[in-house]
C-alpha cells in the first residue's frame, strides 16, 4: 500500500515551496553561480556539466526518482544518466552533505 507523504506546512498556515526537480536545479545554479540556462543547456566545461552531474544526483537521492524518469524529464538516454552519476561519485566525495545542504535549505524557503 502506498503511504501519503506529509505537506510541510508553516506556522502560518501557509503550504512551504515542495522540493521538486526544478527546485533542486535552481538551488545548485544559485549555490554554484552558474546560471541555470547553463545548467540546462549543452555547455561542456568542467564546472557546468559538475553542476548539472549535482542536479541529476540530487534528484535521484532526494525525490527518490528513477533513471529513466530523470531521462525523461531531460529529454536523454538513461544509460546517459547512469553515466553521470557513476562519474560524479567517483570524483566527489561530499555528496551526502551536499544532499543534506539542498534538502534543507528548500525545505526552509
């Protein structure tokens, strides 16, 4: 059986922004300082594609979402999501601080 998870509501009473995939990738474009047109985009230099690899990954780690949907949310190949997330993990050690960072600084918007 499938649980409902719970809204986070605030002392006034008001619904708090949920973590989504969108949230997730403005929040590492405001962390890292690279627009998210960058992010989003087809650039190729190291700190872009270390930005977008961090998206990915947070999203995998934080909304529990599948390659494939992540794929499509991008309009990729899964095994291309596979790829960066096998690459990130290798030369980035931080990840669940980093997870923990994002998590909390969305859910405290």
């Amino acid at each position: 059986m499938n649980e409902l998870k719970p809204r986070l509501i605030g002392y006034s009473g008001q619904l708090k922004p949920r973590l989504t995939f969108k949230a997730i990738r403005r929040w590492v474009s405001v962390r890292s300082g690279i627009p998210l047109e960058l992010i989003e985009g087809r650039g190729r230099m190291a700190p872009v594609v270390t930005a977008r690899w961090q998206s990915l990954w947070l999203t995998k780690r934080l909304l529990g979402y599948e390659n494939t949907r992540i794929a499509h949310l991008l309009g990729k190949d899964d095994t291309a999501i596979q790829y960066a997330l096998d690459k990130l993990e290798k030369v980035q050690t931080n990840l669940e601080e980093l997870a923990e960072e994002c998590a909390e600084a969305l859910q405290n918007q």
